[in-house]
C-alpha cells in the first residue's frame, strides 16, 4: 500500500469505488460522491488540481451558515494497492499548530469498505505525520465518533492521545466524538 499523488493513472478505480457506494466524506457521504463524479465528468483536470493547494489560493470555504471563511493550505492523497482504497488528506494553519475553530482537525481519511480492517488507514496515516512535521507542526489532531473504535484504533497506534470528548456541530453530524492529538 502506498499513497499516490490523485491523477489520470488512478482516475477508472477512483470512479469505479464512487459507483459502487463509497465516498470520500463521511459527512456528506452520497452527496459528495455524486459532486465527485460530476466534476470529473465536466472537467478532469479540473478536478485533479483541487486535490494539492499548499498556499490556500483556493476561493474561500463556504459553512453550513453561510459564512465564508480563509481556506487552509492542504492536499489529499489517494490510498493505492493496484487500486482505489480510499483517500488521505492534510490541512493546516501556517506558522501554528493550533487550527481555526470552525476545522476539527489536521487531518482526515476514508477508506473503501471492502479494503478496511487490513491496516491501510493505519499505514496512510503513518506515511502522513511525515507530511505533517515536513510543515514544521508540534503536533497533529484528528476526530471521530466516539462509536467509530476502528478510527480510534487507527490514530492510537500511530501516538494518539485522546484530548477532548465533545458533541460535534450538527453540520459534521452532531455526534459525540474524540479529539486526538498526536505529537510530531
């Protein structure tokens, strides 16, 4: 398994894993993934560079309440064994650690169903907090549902510490969630 820079060579097994029900998002979940398929439709190339923007000159993110907020610099990466497995991705706040209170955390992945539980997710996120303290970070945090125990397991073998118990907003879903932090 090795994480792959999202491009032409990977595109048909990219597609073929939103058709068959997966998504890159958890939040949004079949939403996204219908989003995904349309931008590749309408423009590839288009679709590839949204995927690295290192100095945030992306157009600003839109919240759920409509408020437009600086978009972070970040890239996402693709999850590869000879295909799709799912997606990686890393954002972050220049010259700080700390992130802006409207983003959860550094870091977020997803992989595909049929590929989970063979230690890809684990092994991706140990191929990214070398991406992380390339930028320089003091550490990392990550969330997820306090019922994913898959998740937790994932970021626990990689160093992390759970920091907080919250409630997430109801646009990421309203669920009761763990805060890692993981020291770089």
């Amino acid at each position: 398994m090795e994480l792959v820079w999202p491009g032409p060579p990977y595109l048909e097994s990219y597609v073929a894993a939103l058709l068959r029900g997966w998504s890159p998002d958890n939040i949004r979940g079949e939403a996204a993934a219908r989003e995904e398929l349309e931008l590749i439709a309408q423009d590839p190339a288009a679709f590839f560079a949204r995927f690295v923007d290192r100095e945030a000159k992306g157009p600003p993110i839109e919240l759920p309440d409509g408020t437009l907020v600086r978009r972070l610099p970040g890239f996402r990466r693709w999850v590869w064994d000879g295909e799709m497995c799912g997606t990686i991705g890393f954002r972050w706040q220049p010259g700080t650690s700390a992130l802006p209170s409207h983003v959860l955390g550094h870091i977020g992945y997803s992989i595909v169903p049929w590929k989970r539980g063979l230690g890809y997710a684990k092994r991706a996120l140990e191929l990214m907090l070398d991406d992380a303290r390339g930028e320089g970070l003091d550490y990392v945090e990550l969330t997820c549902d306090a019922i994913n125990v898959a998740s937790q397991r994932v970021i626990t073998a990689n160093g992390g510490e759970v920091v907080e118990r919250f409630r997430k907003p109801a646009h990421f879903g309203g669920h009761d969630s763990l805060r890692f932090r993981i020291r770089l």
